[in-house]
C-alpha cells in the first residue's frame, strides 16, 4: 500500500513540474496513455521505475530527450549479462506490457501470431509474472531470432522472437526513416561516443599502426583504423597528405578538430525523400547509439573529393543503415567544405548487398 501511494505521488509530482513528454514512437505514446503516464517527463538518460497493475514498470529516455522505452521490468543486471542486446531486452519489457494492454483490440494470441513471436512452453501471461534474475538461457541465431527461456514459479517458459528491427524497435518502416530525421538532427553536437576495439589484430604499417576491426560484404569495406606515433603520442592519424586514411578513420570514429557539416538526403518508401542541414558527428552518434558496427569502403578518390559508402550494420536487429557520401577532401586541411550524402535507412541484412557500394 505504501508503495502505490509512493507512486501516485511520483506521478502527480512529475506532471506537476514537467512538461509533457515526447516520445520516440506513437507505439510508446499509445503505451505512456494507456498506463497513465503520458504526463510524465522524463529527463535524458535515466531509468524510471513506477508500477502498474502492481507490477513496476521501466521508463526510459535517450540521448535526445525522447522517453525510449516502457515496459515491465523484468530484467536483472544478471540477465543483461545474459542477454546482451539492450533493444532486445526493452522489447521483451515493452511486449509483455503491450499484449496485457491490447491496444489494437486483438488479443494476445492473435498479436503474437501476427509477430511471429512463439511460445514453446508455458504461456504468454506467466511473463509479465517473471522476476528480474529468473531469466536461465539465451540462444541467438545472428540475424534471424532469440530464444529465451526463465524459470517462473518453478515452471518453464520459453519464448521464440525474430530478429525483425519494426517488431523490435516498435514501428513500421515509414515511422522508422521519420525517426531518422526526426532524432539524428537532435543528437547533441557534443555528445562524444566511443568505438571498440575488442578481438582487434594490430598490425604496423608505412611508420604507424593499423588496428583491424574486419571487413563487410567485401574486403574493400573495412572496418580498420590508422594511427600514427607523433613523439611518444599514438593518434588517430588525420594528414591531407593521405585523404583516404585520413577520412575513413574521420568516418568511422567521427573524431575531428570540429564538427563536418553533413546535408542529409533520407531516401524514403514511395520514391520519396527528405533532405536536412545536420554534421557527420551527429549521424555517427546516432547510428552507434542504436549499437550499429560501422564499416567504410572507398570508391573514388580525387579531384579535391572523396566518394564512399558507410555500413552501419546491426546483427542484434537484423539491418543497416547505408550512407553514400562525397566528401570534399579540403576539411582535412582546415577547408570549410560541406558533405553531401545519401542515406537508406534501415534495410534489412539479408536486402544488403554490393549494389549499395557500386
């Protein structure tokens, strides 16, 4: 009793102090309305436990303000240790939440076979009884689905979900590339992101180092990053004297003296498109925020310019974006040149090909 009473008053104190929050889907919209929470802002990256049903529930924001994420909270650090993917562990949260909730009046059974989502032992409404640490097992198969299974009150459930990045992420294709253009505008210019470098061959080359991080679709798309020693100092190497190294490590790292200027052509269903004024540190941000791998190809080199396609895949979700560019090779040395790009966003994995790179 103290609790709901601790939680009603958090609501009424947040609706009272805060603006109404934004939302990264109208699927998350329809979600914060139905559990009474649509009046709640949520402040950027932080994790908001409140309840319903007696159940505590999981609000979270991204790096845009946007509230990310509702759900049951039904994951343990323990679990994520197992689970890795954090979308994947959101959707199971937001799942559970959406059949109890039927916002499109179907019923639980009949949302699940629309999904494809499959349950092999046990049944749908003993998730939302399962306990943060009672997930057992975890079997990926890259790129195509995730079983789960948790031990509830002694019993088995197992649940069956395809690496499908609308399910997953909770809207369509036509709402994923709005979000694109919503949210890569948005990402903070300052916001600095990190690239790993794990189960990485280094190798030495030409005076420097050559860190290997792999190939995509052909070994002209690398995921490789060039560095140089200057006195006892490793660095990202960046020398007009080699545009190519120079821009692929600027491509893959988004590490400059400042932010490039990038103009955003989205390609969209319907052969329709938009275009918008945004940096190339701003759409890196993004891509590798959603936990994309980034990978760079060459195609010409010259005439004061450079032309490439960035791969930024994700295995966890089944897609990529792909990023044509042409990039004045002058931005090296201090011009104040412009990038201009092209992006088809969300394609799914098994859609990609060289065609993209060619």
């Amino acid at each position: 009793m103290i609790r709901y009473w601790l939680s009603i008053l958090a609501l009424v104190v947040a609706a009272a102090t805060c603006s109404a929050a934004t939302f990264k889907t109208r699927r998350l919209q329809q979600i914060a309305a139905a559990v009474g929470v649509d009046g709640v802002s949520i402040r950027k990256s932080c994790d908001t436990l409140l309840t319903y049903r007696g159940r505590n529930l999981r609000i979270k924001s991204d790096i845009t303000g946007n509230v990310s994420h509702i759900g049951y909270a039904l994951f343990s650090e323990l679990d994520a240790e197992r689970l890795k993917s954090a979308a994947m562990r959101d959707f199971i949260e937001r799942y559970a939440l959406e059949l109890e909730l039927s916002l499109d009046g179907r019923s639980a059974e009949e949302r699940m076979d629309i999904d494809k989502v499959h349950i092999s032992r046990g049944t749908w409404q003993m998730l939302r009884r399962a306990s943060t640490g009672s997930l057992t097992d975890v079997e990926e198969i890259n790129r195509r689905m995730y079983r789960l299974t948790w031990n509830v009150s002694g019993k088995e459930l197992r649940i069956t979900v395809p690496t499908d990045c609308q399910l997953i992420l909770g809207g369509d294709a036509l709402e994923l590339e709005n979000i694109v253009e919503r949210d890569v505008k948005n990402i903070p210019t300052d916001y600095m992101f990190n690239i790993q470098y794990d189960n990485t061959k280094v190798s030495s080359a030409d005076g420097g180092k050559i860190v290997e991080r792999g190939h995509y679709l052909n070994e002209m798309i690398r995921g490789d990053l060039y560095f140089v020693d200057k006195e006892g100092d490793v660095q990202l190497y960046c020398d007009k004297r080699n545009p190519s190294r120079s821009i692929s490590n600027i491509m893959l790292t988004g590490q400059f003296a400042r932010q490039i200027p990038m103009l955003l052509t989205i390609n969209k269903y319907g052969y329709k498109s938009s275009t918008q004024k945004t940096t190339l540190q701003q759409f890196l941000a993004y891509c590798v925020e959603e936990g994309c791998t980034l990978y760079f190809g060459i195609k010409t080199s010259g005439d004061n310019r450079l032309t490439g396609t960035l791969f930024a895949r994700n295995d966890a979700l089944g897609y990529n974006h792909v990023l044509s560019v042409v990039f004045p090779t002058d931005i090296i040395s201090g011009g104040n040149g412009i990038v201009e790009s092209t992006l088809y966003a969300y394609i799914p994995l098994h859609n990609v090909t060289e065609k993209f790179f060619k």
